[in-house]
C-alpha cells in the first residue's frame, strides 16, 4: 500500500487483541523512528517509556479513564518531557554536535550561548509547553510510521498524568507524562476498524497560495 491507504487504514483503535504481540523488529523501528523525529532546536526534551508489561497496564487503566485499550494493548507508549531544561543540558546537546560532526566551537558558541540565555529567561511553565509542542510532534510521528508498520495505535491525552507520573516513578527519572498511546493489533470485533473516516475535503482544508 501507498502512505495515503495506510493513513486511510488507521484509525485511533478502541479495541486491541490482547494476544498479538508486536515484534521486536518493530518495536526496534519505532524506537529509532522516535528518536529521528524533529524537535525544536534539536534538543529532543521528550523521552519514551515503553510499557511491556501486562500487570502494570490493567493497574494503568483506573489512570486513564478507564480506557481499556491501555490494558489490551501489546504495548503502551508514555510520552515524557524532561522537567529540566537547563545550562547543563544545552551543553550536552552542543557537545553531542562537536562529536558527531566535528563543529569548530567557536562556531557553536553564539547559538549556544544564545539558548542558554533565552532558558534561562523562561518560566518552568513556558519551558513545559514548549516541551509538550515536542512530545506532539514525536506521537505525531510515530502514528505515521505505526501506520506503515500496520500497527495499531490509540493516541490519548485522556489519563491522569500525576497518577502516571508516581505510578512510574518519573519524578526520580526527571520527567513527567503528557501522552498515552497503547499500541498492537485491532481486535476483530473492535467496531469503529469498519467505519468511514470523517474528514473536511481537501478544499476545505488545504491553502494554496499562488503566484
């Protein structure tokens, strides 16, 4: 299939079949496909956690609005921001330059500097929404190639992200949850796989500008 007929092929599924399980191949290649995806700056301020554990995601699903699919998934997928944005983490990311690609310093030094000012200007509130700005573009990533992959996948903000985060013990790891997706295979009998997508058409949508 072409990406259009895959994209028509998902759909946020409601019911998955507990007992198909996704391949470590796969999971290997949405792993790297997470940590490909674009990020502001590059920075990458999200982090994955990846559930594979049956006991913990029936104990998840009281935290998430009683949305089963977390429990029947294969896997859940917890989209994290780091809660620390600071000096110390731009350099690292500078660093990381200097060693892959061999950058000069001096060449760095004004971009870097100039990151580390302006977060330093910022309010841990401001440094979270943009950080969460990036945890939707990586679940948005990931949808895509989940679909190409023929994964099924529920993306969810319905769930209480304090209850996720001491569930998990994020707080220890310096991060807290924004999103939820459980992924795996359709059940059979899951309703909504035989609907039609309800979309606006692509005049209705779509803006070109021309000359």
């Amino acid at each position: 299939m072409n990406i259009i007929e895959r994209l028509q092929w998902r759909y946020a599924t409601k019911k998955f079949d507990d007992t198909q399980i996704i391949t470590e191949t796969k999971i290997e290649v949405l792993k790297h496909a997470f940590n490909l995806t674009a990020t502001s700056y590059g920075l990458q301020p999200v982090k994955l956690l990846l559930i594979k554990d049956k006991v913990l995601q029936h104990e998840l699903v009281s935290h998430s609005m009683n949305q089963q699919q977390v429990g029947q998934a294969s896997h859940v997928l917890v989209f994290c921001i780091v809660d620390t944005v600071d000096e110390a983490y731009v350099e690292a990311y500078f660093n990381r330059i200097q060693r892959i690609r061999n950058t000069p310093e001096e060449i760095l030094n004004g971009f870097k500097n100039y990151l580390i000012d302006d977060f330093k200007s910022k309010a841990q509130v401001e440094i979270d929404t943009w950080a969460t700005k990036q945890a939707y573009l990586t679940m948005g990533n990931l949808l895509t190639i989940c679909a190409l992959e023929a994964i099924d996948a529920c993306p969810m903000e319905g769930f209480d992200p304090k209850a996720y985060d001491e569930k998990l013990g994020l707080a220890e790891k310096g991060l807290k949850s924004v999103l939820v997706m459980p992924i795996g295979y359709r059940a059979e009998d899951d309703m909504f796989s035989s609907l039609k997508k309800v979309r606006k058409t692509i005049k209705d949508s779509v803006i070109e500008l021309e000359t």
